[in-house]
C-alpha cells in the first residue's frame, strides 16, 4: 500500500475578497516561490492564483476598488494556500461561494490538473502547478546545465609581461 505524498513545505495568507486580493495574492505567491527556492514558477504561479482569486473576489466580495470600508456590512474572507510536494506545487483558494468553478482556457493549460471540493464554508478551489524534472547525477543531485556563454578569447600577452614576472621571479628568489 502507498501512502499519500507528504508536503515538504505550506504557506497560507487570508485576505479579505477586496479589490486589493489579486495583487497581495501575487505577492504572496512570488514570495513563498522564491523562499522555496522556485522563483522560476513565479509567472505561471501567478497566473494561476491571479485567476483564482480574481472570481473569489467577483463571486463573494467587493471587486469595486471605489467602495468604502465603512459602507460595507459583511466582509468576505479567502484563503490562499500553497503545498509544495516533490513533484508539485498545489495552489488553493478557499472562498463560501458554492458553485463549480468556470477556469479560463489559458488556467487549464497552464495547471497539470485542477478541481475543486466543497466544504461546511464554501468550497476549495486548487490546481497543480508541475515542478519541471530534472536530471539527476549518481548522487541524486540535479544535472547542471551549462550555460550558454559565448566563447571568449583570452587577451594576447605581452612581451613585456614575461620581463617583469621574471625579475618578479628572481627578486622572490633572493629573499
């Protein structure tokens, strides 16, 4: 029997479903992925929990950046949530609305799979970003990649430069 995976690492923010969610959200994001030592996910992370707390916002709270906090009767909270695993990083935005949620075309593509699952609030809305593979060495450490460089020529050296390592040298020797 295989147990489930274990997270190697949470992170978790509640804001509240104002205007002001999506790009804390980005923050949020950007930072945990850096902390984690993936910042090259930040973009596609972003994008997807852009999405996601984008329709939060639009569903259950005050998508007018206009309204004032003393005119508002009832706060609506979400919750972010990122799991990294070995081989992925699951984001979740947790909201009270009930409904399915409709993910865009660009969200499908860009999450390895995605689904939601209702609770006593509201429901949980996640997807899984992939974590690229790379190949490892005997030792289980990741391959380096060689970078590409442009080839350099060294400098030419100077016939003046050898007269003056070579008093440089005799000098050293009469000490």
């Amino acid at each position: 029997m295989t147990s489930a995976p274990r997270p190697r690492a949470i992170s978790d923010l509640t804001l509240v479903a104002t205007s002001t969610a999506v790009s804390v959200g980005l923050l949020f994001v950007r930072y945990t992925l850096t902390e984690w030592d993936r910042p090259e996910l930040a973009s596609n992370g972003e994008a997807l929990l852009s999405e996601l707390v984008s329709q939060a916002v639009q569903l259950i709270g005050v998508p007018d950046p206009s309204t004032r906090w003393r005119d508002l009767d009832d706060l609506a909270l979400i919750q972010l949530r990122l799991v990294l695993f070995d081989h992925a990083i699951v984001i979740e935005v947790a909201d009270r609305h009930r409904e399915p949620p409709n993910p865009s075309d660009a969200f499908r593509s860009l999450s390895k799979q995605w689904n939601f699952y209702p609770t006593e609030a509201g429901r949980v809305v996640w997807c899984e970003l992939e974590l690229p593979q790379y190949q490892l060495t005997e030792h289980g450490l990741p391959k380096r990649r060689p970078s590409p460089r442009p080839i350099t020529q060294r400098p030419p050296t100077l016939p003046g430069d050898r007269d003056v390592l070579q008093r440089v040298r005799e000098w050293l020797e009469e000490l």
